[in-house]
C-alpha cells in the first residue's frame, strides 16, 4: 500500500503502473494505490527456489522509498526486515 504522495515521488500512478506491467495489479484507492504480485503472497524462500522475478519489478519501482526508518516485519529486527528486502535487490 502506497499513499498518493508516494505515488507522486516515483512518477505518479501512470508511470508506475507501465513500469510494472500488466502482469502485477496496481489499484487506486481513496487515499493511494495497492500493488499485488497474484493471488497469493511469496516470501521469497531461496532454499525452494521461489519465482521471484515479480516481486524484484515491483522493488524496482518502489525502492528509491526504502529507508533505514523501516519498521521491522513481524518476527525480524530492524537490520533482518533490511537484509530481507535486499533480497529483491538481486
């Protein structure tokens, strides 16, 4: 979920929405846009060898707004939710 003021720092919804292609769904809501990779969420699991190139685009368009500010995922510190949105750096 990206409010509309992030949306504007990465071009605006038209650009990011060609830059992800029409396979990853990019729908407006009333204060931003949500961005979803199919039906179910990955988490990127390497030892089966996930196919994570979707989720890589989507990190293409948006990472320019990651900060060290992150709050941490559930389960992980602020340095393993970092390392582990790295991962789609690759």
């Amino acid at each position: 979920l990206l409010d509309y003021e992030f949306c504007e720092q990465l071009g605006g919804v038209d650009s990011m929405r060609e830059r992800l292609g029409k396979e990853i769904l990019l729908e407006e809501l009333t204060h931003g846009v949500v961005i979803q990779v199919g039906p179910n969420a990955k988490l990127g699991d390497r030892n089966i060898k996930e196919d994570m190139s979707l989720y890589k685009r989507v990190n293409q368009v948006v990472c320019s707004l990651r900060t060290p500010e992150h709050l941490p995922l559930p389960g992980f510190n602020k340095i393993e939710t970092l390392e582990w949105l790295k991962r789609f750096d690759e």
